[in-house]
C-alpha cells in the first residue's frame, strides 16, 4: 500500500508542530522567529514562493499559475493557544491545535508537490497572519491587498470545520463519520469595563471601584449565554436530515419550527454551544491602589461571540445598557461583524465535498457555523466562496477546544486532502 501513500516527512512535520508550540500571542519578535522556523523546515516553499509583509508580520507567499482556472487561496493564522495536553518528545499522537495541523499539513503537501515540478492551473497564495486570535490587522491588511489586485478565487480555504463522530450521531447512518465545512463565522465583540477613579481624599464618599465594577460584572453575567438559530445552522440541520431515520428526520427537517423544542433537548451538549449559542465570557478584572486599601481604579475585561442574525450594534447597546451603572464605562477595542454565508454550490464546493468522500469513507457533509475564530472572515468579499475545513478527525471535546489528534495516519490523510486542494 505505500506506493498510495503521498510524500511526507512525519517526523519533520511533528517537529514543526511541537517547535510552534511557543507562539501564543502576537509579538514581533514571536513572529519573526515563526517565519524563521518555517523558512528552516520548509526552504524549497520559501524558495519558489514570492514573499510579501503586511500588518503584524504577516505573510503573503505567492505562485504563479497556468491561469488556467481562478487563483486558490489558503489562509490560516498561526498564534493559538495551547492544547489541554502537554506536547511530548516520544513518537505517539499527540494533541494540537486544529489550525496549527492544518497548516503543517499544507506546507507539507505543497513542499512535496514543488519537488515534483508543480505548478498550480491558478496563482496560489498562501496568506498567514500571526495575529489572528487578537486584532486581526494582518488578515485584514491581506485581503484588502487580494482585493487591490482583484483577485476572484476559485475559493478561500480555512480551517474551523473538521470530521467528527461525535456530534449528531442519533442522525446519522450507523459508522458514517460528519464532515462540516464552515461556510459562515461568529462576530466578536472584545472591551473592557472600567470603573470610576476615586480622588485622593474622597475615599469615604465614593463609591468603591471594585464595588462599582463587580456590580456591573454581575449584570454582565447575569444571562451570559443566548440561543439562537441563525441561517447558517438551519441549513445545516436540513442537510442533516437528509441521511436521517424518518422519526429524527421530522425534528430537524424544519428547524425554524422545531428549534424551541431542539434547544431544550440539547441544553446540556456541546452542539448548542458550538452553533447556537452567542455567549459572554468575563477574560479579567485588575485594580491599582495600595495593598493595605480598597483599590482606587479597577478594571474587567470581556468578549462576546455573537450568532449571526442581529448586527453588533445591537449587541453593543445591550452590553452598555447592563455594565454602565453608577459611572462605570464601556469601551470596545475589537469589533468583528459575523461574516456572511458563502456558496454550497459551484466548482470549488463540489471540489471540497470530493477531496471528503473519497478520504473519509462515507462521510455526510454539511455547511456549518463555524465555531472557531478564523481569518477567513476577513476575505467574505472575494467572491464569497471562503470555506473552513481542516481535514482532521476530532471527538467532541477536540471539537469544543479546536484541537486534533496528529499521528501518522491523520497526517496522511490531510496531507492527500491538501494534494488534491493544491490541484483544483
């Protein structure tokens, strides 16, 4: 069977993984020692590939093409957090980060095509911000450099969806495995609240800062999870229903009908978060003054991920309305609309529900919101044909960490996934 196999270097892969364990947060000199140590592993990319900066230290690599068909775009960025279990030297599966994996994965399908001659039948840019978990200005500044050029993508690749047998199994064929592909994103919302300064001398008078900021904290807190059922998610229960038995068929074949009852069943699993639920979560609170007092100034932290279906503004208006109470003030430091839904139809979807069906056997494969935060929101206007898909096999708490399982095996699975993307 090994003549089936496509050209991979497991080890240097999983030792690329484990060396970008580092980089969790945007930094020049974190990202400059990211794209060294790519540029080390990976020399023959860097080589034929054209380099460009943007933003942040981001990355454009660029191939020309046969212009045969529209350029391929793949997009990633590379600062994650860590994964639950330690990364280990010894030769086993290991857990990483699902976005990490997914671009070993490319650069090793791409260094492996180049050393055979390859030439893509469209330009090929390979677009990699370090900052994608904060800011997102060098995802931003990338797709505003594809747009500059007018660039129409065949597609825009991301990861966020994945393989799993753990989510919707009551509805699926007995041992068929669900591939979702992410074809819309979550807003975000990021701010601080900040209490009144209390002046020097007037600490009996005043309210407390702390005091003033746990009160808003514990109105901000108070229902910090809503359901929702946008487009996106009715469109993927309706898919899924198509492979269900006749029974479960009926429960989700008309989700905008059925959702109360749906929300109530799934309550307590992971489904509801991942694709239903916009949820609040506090990310910090910090206060100045001396040790011996009650603090002078404090301050809480907080980010919001929002289901598409209503605007920011709305969101933003809900969230002044409960934290700003007794002087305390909000003030938003990053706002990321939901990106809009892209296509389930055409060439470029039909080459990704290929590349699935023939490496996960059986696999039903159905348009999702992605739960994960990615670039790809940033690149909605070229062509709105950007899709989420890391082809990993993950259980359900992989799922809500955005983490995989890497051995040989899932490597060289999205290693051939990669193969034939690369070959659209």
């Amino acid at each position: 069977m090994s003549e089936f196999l496509a050209p991979l270097d497991y080890r240097r892969a999983k030792d690329t993984l484990r060396a970008l364990d580092f980089y969790t947060a945007y930094s020049p000199e974190g990202a400059q020692r990211v794209t060294a140590l790519l540029n080390e592993r990976y020399p023959l990319v860097f080589t034929r590939l054209e380099q460009r900066t943007f933003a942040n230290d981001a990355l454009v690599l660029e191939l020309a093409g046969a212009d045969v068909t529209d350029p391929l775009v793949f997009v990633s960025h590379l600062d994650s957090l860590h994964a639950r279990e330690p990364l280990i030297t010894i030769e086993q599966p290991m857990t990483v980060p699902l976005q990490r994996a997914h671009l070993v994965a490319l650069f090793e399908a791409l260094d492996a095509l180049l050393q055979s001659g390859y030439q893509p039948s469209g330009e090929l840019f390979l677009c990699l911000s370090m900052d994608g978990l904060s800011s997102g200005a060098g995802a931003r500044a990338m797709a505003e450099y594809l747009e500059k050029r007018k660039i129409t993508p065949c597609f825009v690749l991301d990861h966020g969806g994945y393989v799993t047998r753990s989510a919707f199994r009551r509805y699926l064929p007995d041992g068929a495995p669900l591939a979702l592909i992410g074809i819309s994103e979550k807003g975000r919302l990021e701010g601080r609240v900040t209490a009144p300064t209390v002046p020097t001398g007037e600490e009996r008078a005043a309210l407390r800062p702390l005091n003033v900021l746990l009160d808003s904290g514990s109105r901000l807190g108070a229902h910090p999870r809503r359901a929702s059922l946008c487009k996106t998610s009715a469109q993927m229960l309706q898919e899924i229903s198509r492979h269900a038995p006749l029974l479960l068929r009926l429960s989700i074949v008309n989700p905008r009908l059925t959702f109360p009852l749906l929300r109530l069943l799934w309550q307590k699993r992971a489904v509801l978060s991942q694709f239903f639920v916009s949820e609040l979560t506090v990310t910090g609170i910090s206060t100045q003054g001396e040790p011996s007092r009650s603090p002078s100034a404090a301050e809480l932290t907080f980010s919001q991920q929002t289901v598409p279906g209503k605007p920011l503004s709305w969101w933003k208006t809900r969230l002044l309305r409960k934290a700003c109470q007794n002087g305390a003030r909000m003030e938003f430091t990053l706002e990321n609309e939901h990106s809009a839904r892209s296509k389930t139809n055409g060439a470029a979807w039909d080459a990704l529900e290929t590349a699935i069906e023939i490496l996960f056997e059986r696999a039903v494969i159905a348009p999702c919101l992605s739960p994960n935060v990615t670039d790809g929101r940033f690149y909605a206007r070229l062509q709105n044909k950007v899709y989420r898909f890391s082809p990993f096999l993950v259980n359900g708490r992989e799922a809500l960490r955005a983490e995989c399982t890497v051995d040989d095996a899932a490597l060289q699975t999205a290693v051939q996934f990669f193969r034939q993307m690369l070959s659209v």
